[in-house]
C-alpha cells in the first residue's frame, strides 16, 4: 500500500486529462489528442511496469456497431495487464480492477469539444495503474486482471466485450472491482461509496425461488465481496474505508461492473460519497461566475492515492486467501434447535481452517464468527430459524476467503 504515492495517481490523472478529450470516438490516430493517444499512454505506463516481465499486457480490439450512442461503427481497443498467479490450484482463479478512460462533455456525442474527463475516469484509470505497480512484485497465489475500458459513456461497450469474452471462454472470474469517479470526496475523504447488487441479475425462476425461501436477498456473490472490502479496510487501517450502499448503482446513472453482473460474476463499483453534478458530464467553461468541467484541478491526490490503496489491499487478500467453500448448506433433514453445516474443502493446499460466520437477519454485516478447525461439517448450538450463516475459509498465513453464504439441503 505504501508504494501508492498521491504523486504517482496525480501523474496518470494529469497525463489523461492532458489528451484534451477521450470521448470514445474521438481521435484515434493523434499523438497528443483523442482516445487513441490515452489507450496508448495507458498500454506504455503498464508496459512500464517494474519489474520488467511480470504483467502481461495487450490490447483487446473490437468493433462498436452504429447504435443509439456511435453514430458510425468505430474500432475500440480494451488495454488488459494479466498477473499471473503463481499456485497452481489457485491460478485460474481471477480478479479484476477497471476503470473506463474514456470521457464526455455536456453532449454525450460531441467528439471535438474538450472532455478532460479527470474525475470521470481518469481518477479510476489511476488506481488500475498505480495497482499494478503497486502489486507486480508481489507473488499472489491467484491472478490479478488490471482492465482500462472505452465506451462506457457510450453504453459500457469495453465491459460488455470483456465481460462476454470472459464468459464465453469460461474464465473464472471471482470478483471485479470497477473505480469511476473516486477522486474528489467532496468533503467526505474518509470515505467511498461502494454500491453491490443483493439478487444476480441473471437468476434464473429456480434461483430466485431458492433466494426467496432462504430470505438472502442480500447474500448474493457482489454482496459479500462488498462486505469483505469493508473487512479488509479495517485488517488494513485503511485511511479511505467503504461506505457500503446496498444498491447495484446510483439512481440514472450505470457503470462498467453492471456488464458483469449481467453475465453472472460478482462485480462492485467504487464511487465518491458525493458527486458535483457541475463537473460531470459538463462543457469546460464559466457561467455567471460559476465553473464547469471535470478538470484535474478538483481532484484530492491524498484521498485518490487512498482509494487506490483501499483497492490494492482488496485485491490482495483476495488473491492470497483460498477460494470461498463452495456448497455451504445447512442440514435440515430434522426439526431442531442446533445447526449441522456442511461444506466443500477449498482446493488451495495451505487451507488452515475455516471459520463459521453468523448475524441476525436485521443485521447488515457478518457480526459473530466461530474457528471450527479443518473440517467440513461441524454441529453448532445455533438457532438456524434465527441467524443468517455462512463459511470461510483461512490459510496458513490467515488470508480468509470471502464468505460463502449456506442454503439449505437434506443431506
């Protein structure tokens, strides 16, 4: 965490918002202007990144067709950094850190007018850079994917490719944490919004009958991976901590995790406490004394470089700590007061144990928790009609794993 420096994520936030504008179908031949000079800088900066050979970096072309929001079918290009997990029980898992870089003026077509974009989303291009310097030389059990997106204001065209590509191809995306306007706190710099759906957006009828009998409405994978960014901020003494929103966004407004969700990965978005609607999606420019534009000017380096940090130490618990257990039931083949739980082991080979979590179903966070050792069913004297249940798991160096929420079965 120490290795993100305000410097460092004011740097990457000056240099975007330098490019004039980077509306998605801006230039995209210039060196100095337009979209294509960023995902270029962008694609250099990761390339950059030391030590040399540790992130694998490419570029991710496609073609927008015509639509309601690109008015000509224009090539757009996902700048991806993959680094690779080193346990091979553990590697094919992946997690994900995104932000868009592209950005927009007052009209969301207007591809000449300038759109330094330095809130909305140079700020969560920053973190995706500055993550990756920060984690290259570590040595995770699990892969990390540092994504920069196009076309989000456009209608999330760079996630939605990704997101389609990462499902067809059956890649095992754990979590994503996607960063889009996280640089100005607006008066609340010890804090930042992180909104998570309750119910997958792709439950099928049988799911959501099962949702609906356990009441986990609020228990879903995006759920519990907001819940564990709050965990991590308080293991780490994070200066920035998660303010979590039970939403899956703000009210009209969308963002790149939606395309995940959509395809069934958990997915969170980061965001400000509060946004100034003077500066997003606004022409640069002056009103009767009033200043418009999302220039570099409002964003808070030390809060920026405190999200950035915030994201690094999620992303490395996460790929440290064995998989969630899978299959996590409670067994109700008999009325009684007790609980049996039963589960999956984790696959990695340095599970520890795995500890049993419980909250009243009023309550929003994991509030109790019990170490039952490396087992995987265990016998608690819980009333399971009157508490929310799940499991983790930990390993030999006490990274513990999301939780997995029980259901429930005969057996």
């Amino acid at each position: 965490m120490a290795r993100i420096t305000p410097e460092g994520v004011r740097h990457a936030v000056e240099m975007l918002a330098s490019f004039g504008t980077r509306h998605t179908l801006s230039d995209a031949v210039s060196e100095t202007r337009g979209i294509g000079a960023a995902r270029r800088w962008i694609r250099g900066e990761l390339e950059g990144v030391q030590p040399p050979g540790r992130l694998r970096v490419f570029d991710e072309t496609f073609v927008a067709p015509r639509g309601p929001r690109i008015d000509v079918p224009t090539e757009l290009v996902n700048v991806i950094a993959v680094l690779p997990g080193s346990m091979p029980e553990a590697a094919n898992r992946r997690y994900y850190v995104v932000g868009h870089y592209d950005s927009r003026a007052s009209d969301q077509m207007n591809r000449e007018i300038d759109a330094p974009g330095a809130n909305d989303d140079a700020s969560g291009v920053a973190v995706v850079i500055e993550c990756a310097r920060a984690l290259a030389s570590e040595r995770l059990d699990a892969t990390i994917v540092f994504l920069a997106t196009p076309g989000e204001e456009q209608g999330l065209l760079g996630a939605h490719y990704r997101a389609s590509r990462a499902k067809s191809d059956d890649e095992d995306i754990r979590a994503v944490l996607n960063n889009d306007i996280v640089g100005d706190p607006m008066g609340e710099p010890g804090l930042i919004r992180v909104f998570s759906e309750g119910i997958p957006r792709n439950a099928t009828a049988e799911e959501l009958a099962r949702i609906r009998g356990l009441s986990a409405e609020s228990d879903g994978g995006s759920r519990q991976l907001a819940r564990y960014a709050e965990e991590v901020a308080a293991i780490e003494s994070c200066a920035v901590r998660p303010m979590m929103v039970f939403r899956p966004d703000r009210f009209l407004r969308g963002g790149d995790h939606s395309a995940f969700n959509e395809r069934g990965f958990s997915a969170v978005r980061f965001t400000v406490v509060h946004e100034d609607y003077d500066r997003q999606h606004q022409d640069v420019r002056e009103e009767r004394g009033r200043r418009y534009g999302d220039t570099a000017e409002h964003v808070d380096w030390e809060y920026l470089a405190g999200v950035a940090r915030l994201n690094a130490a999620v992303l490395l618990h996460l790929a440290n700590a064995p998989s969630t257990p899978a299959n996590v039931r409670i067994v109700t083949a008999q009325l009684e007061r007790s609980t049996t739980l039963r589960w999956q082991a984790s696959p990695e080979p340095d599970v520890a144990g795995y500890r049993v979590v419980w909250r009243d179903t009023t309550e929003p966070r994991w509030t109790h928790s019990a170490d039952v050792g490396n087992v995987t069913e265990v016998t608690l004297p819980l009333n399971k009609d009157n508490v929310f249940i799940g499991v983790r798991a930990y390993d030999n160096d006490g990274y513990q794993s999301p939780v997995g929420f029980a259901g429930e079965a005969r057996d």
